[in-house]
C-alpha cells in the first residue's frame, strides 16, 4: 500500500518555524510500510523539521500505534524517525504544546512555568508523562539549567548550552499525573535572555 493524504490529520498547529504541528495519521498499513524510507514523501510540503505524527497503523489488522519525529522534509523527501516513550497504548495520547518566550526566561530569579493537562479525557483524570520534546533558540553559549517537573517532582534536567537557530531534544519518562498536577518548566539559573524562544510538547497518556 502507499501514504493517503485523507489518513493524515492536524491536531495542533505550529504557531511559527519553531513550533512543530501535531499529527494524526491512520492507515491499514503495516508499520514495517510506514517506516520504509519514503512514505511520507507525497506530503513533504506540509511537513516541517520537528514536526510530530502520531500514527495509528495496521487498523484493519492488530493495530499498532507509533509516534514519529520529522527529521527532514523537502522535494527530495521525507525522513522521519520514532520516538519511543515506552509503549504508547491504544487510547488517547495527548500532546500539550508550552511556549515560554524570552521576557518569561529572562526573569531575575530562578520561575517556574506551568501548564495543566484536562482533568478528564473519556472520563478518565490521571495520566502518565510518556515524555516531550523540546526546541529552542540559542543566541550564546552561557548555560542555561533548566528542569521538567510533574507537580514537584523532577522527572528531566539538563543545561541547554548549544548555540544555534533550532536545538532539540527529548526526554522519556513513566511519571503519572494526578488530576492536579501541573506540568512544570523551571529556570534553575540566573536570567538568560540569550535564548529567544522555547517550545515543549508534552506528551500524554491516560494511565490504566
């Protein structure tokens, strides 16, 4: 079989070059189709570099569900890679988008910048943290501690230290949720408006 532009569907869309679009895409292919080289090709002028595809495979048989990060997009064509976050069941992933913009990071005191995920999807009001991914732009190479928190909780920290127009990455994680737990970005170091914009994308799931 072969991509169907019918299949794909947009869930959230990038506000900017720096914000990824959200996919939905349902096939009755296989996965081992889906993840051959090229599939994508004959959308490659919707898709931009970090977008997000959340997949839905093989409906018409054992379904497989699988999340996707554009690695490249252009007539040339599409290369996309997996994201694991450690078995995406059958039911409602969400994918929350956070941008926290320079004036935000650059406050005088360590900030925490919160986002709430519903309280409830299908009745449900608790949810595990598969994981995000994150992107942003670095203007200098001082670094920049940073932590991911589910209530007060770290579950991710780094220092985000490359300079360039468009960083990325990822973490994973089991974390549950409860109904009012926020998902927390947390500056841990001293102003630093060096970097000019950050996008994360939670990514979510109803806990069984």
């Amino acid at each position: 079989m072969a991509f169907e532009l019918k299949g794909l569907n947009t869930i959230s869309s990038g506000m900017n070059t720096f914000a990824p679009t959200t996919y939905a895409y349902i096939t009755n292919d296989s996965a081992a189709t889906v993840e051959l080289a090229n599939y994508f090709n004959a959308a490659y002028l919707k898709f931009r570099e970090n977008d997000l595809i959340q997949s839905s495979l093989d409906m018409a048989a054992t379904p497989v569900y699988k999340f996707f990060r554009v690695v490249s997009s252009s007539i040339s064509g599409v290369v996309v890679e997996e994201i694991s976050f450690g078995g995406l069941g059958a039911s409602g992933i969400i994918t929350l988008t956070q941008h926290i913009n320079n004036t935000q990071i650059s406050v005088a005191t360590p900030t925490s910048f919160n986002i709430y995920p519903p309280t409830t999807i299908s009745g449900v009001a608790t949810f595990t943290l598969l994981g995000a991914t994150f992107n942003y732009i670095e203007l200098s190479g001082s670094p920049f501690g940073v932590s991911f928190l589910v209530g007060a909780t770290v579950v991710h920290s780094l220092d985000l230290t490359s300079v360039g127009p468009n960083n990325k990455g990822s973490f994973t994680s089991s974390q549950l949720v409860g109904a009012n737990d926020p998902l927390v970005f947390r500056n841990d170091s001293q102003p630093h408006p060096s970097v000019t914009g950050l996008y994360i994308n939670w990514i979510l799931q109803p806990a069984s």
